[in-house]
DNA sequence: ACCATGACGGTCA
DNA sequence: TTGACCGCCATGG
C-alpha cells in the first residue's frame, strides 16, 4: 500500500484473506495505532470517522499525500483506490 | 457459552 | 436518496 494511495476495509480484510471481516480490521486499527490508517476508508472513499474523533485529522493527512477529496468528502477510489495487494 | 463493542458492507423499505 | 436492519469477523467481559 503505497502512499497516495487509499484501501478499503473490506479491500484489506480480502487480503487478509476474509473479505467479510472488515469489523476484524476496525478491531485492528483501533487496536494498533502503528498502521497507515488514516489511508483506510469505508467502500464509499469516504472517512468513517466522525468529526471530533480524528476525521479531520485523516483528511489531512490524505491531502497531504496528494490524495483529493470530491464534492462529499469522498475518494475517488478508481483514482486513488490502492490496486493489487500482491506486487504492489 | 453468551452478550456487547467496532472507523464495515450489502440489502430492503 | 436516505434510513434502518442484518450479516460478517475478532476480542473482551
């Protein structure tokens, strides 16, 4: 998961190997606090988080790296959706 | 073993 | 289009 670049929950828990176990991966992001998730949206390119908890901080972080936000606040996924877990 | 929590995902009304 | 519900996986009490 290069930087730029955004993965859904269901994207990362298919690598995983569950491609239903998004919940596992919310598990593990609010456990492990040393994961790029600030580059982790929901199926819609949009930040889960609710404003006050860190959404902002996300945006943030995701404009930083390039990444732009459309009308809603939403990822264009075909665009800065991450692509192939195996390789790249 | 059962229930509750979590930044989800998909379907149905 | 939006809101609500159910199903999904993993951990903690």
């Amino acid at each position: 998961m290069p930087a730029g670049r955004v993965a859904t929950y269901g994207q990362i828990a298919a690598a995983a190997g569950n491609p239903r176990a998004a919940r596992a991966v919310v598990w593990v992001l609010r456990r492990r606090d040393d994961l790029p998730w600030h580059r982790i949206v929901n199926v819609g390119g949009g930040v889960s988080l609710r404003a006050g908890d860190g959404r902002e901080r996300q945006c943030a972080l995701l404009e930083a790296e390039g990444i732009e936000f459309g009308a809603d606040e939403r990822i264009d996924l075909s665009r800065y959706g991450w692509v192939a877990p195996l390789g790249r």
